[in-house]
C-alpha cells in the first residue's frame, strides 16, 4: 500500500521519535491511513493500548486496530505536555475521533491520553502505554 505522509518516515520502521511536535504528525498519519497494521508498527511489540476499553497487547491489539482503522476514522490530537526522561517519554493528548459506527451513523469521540514511549535498543521510539480515556464515545460507555 502506498501512503502520501506530509511529515517524513518509513512506514516499514517507524520511529515516533523524541521531538514532539514530529511524533505527534506521526501518529496521526499511521492513525488516519486507515491501516491497522502500519498503525500497529508504531507500538513496541510487549505494548499495552487501552483504546479499546480494555487493555490489549500483540494480535489482540493488532486486531483491534485493523477492524476499528478499517472504516478510516478521522483523528485530530494536541499535545497538552511532554516529558522526556533518558529513554522514556511522557506524553499528554487532548483528542477527538470521528467515525461512523456499525448502524453507519456518524460517532464522535473525544477526551485525553497518557501515553508513555520507550526507545529501544535500535533507537527507535515505540509506544510502550497508552491510555486514553474519553469523554465521549468507545470508552467512556
């Protein structure tokens, strides 16, 4: 699949990287594609994502991704504050969702998010945690 990104990386490898205004477009350009499995390369293999209500790792999260990015949910995020620690990150999100839902009505969800990166070995920054929790919408029900 080819993908069209304004901000620079390989697709094949990403790195969500330390600078977080770049790791922020990153993120929304993985998420945006529609692709659950390029989505799914920006998390460190042993990774916890909570986006789904529930906390999920390896093909759980993966087939998450894929079936919830299948519809190409529009997603829009603002970094409220960053920390970074040597090899981890602390990351805050404010962010909104919309999508259509199964009965093809439109969906909005909104609310904030934690999430904490790691850099490996290779020196690449993976997401490690993220833990959103909405206001509005998937996990807030």
């Amino acid at each position: 699949m080819a993908f069209d990104f304004t901000t620079d990386f390989d697709p094949d490898n990403p790195d969500l990287t330390d600078d977080t205004e770049i790791q922020n477009e990153i993120f929304l350009q993985a998420f945006n594609s529609g692709d659950g499995e390029l989505f799914n390369r920006l998390y460190r293999e042993d990774s916890i994502s909570n986006f789904s209500g529930e906390p999920l790792t390896g093909a759980a999260r993966l087939a998450f991704f894929k079936e919830f990015l299948a519809p190409k949910p529009s997603l829009k995020a603002e970094v409220t504050h960053a920390y970074v620690a040597g090899d981890v990150a602390l990351i805050g999100v404010k962010y909104s969702i919309d999508t259509t839902g199964e009965d093809g009505e439109p969906v909005h969800l909104e609310g904030v998010c934690t999430d904490v990166l790691r850099r490996g070995e290779d020196g690449r920054w993976l997401m490690s945690i993220d833990r959103p929790v909405a206001a509005t919408g998937l996990v807030a029900e």
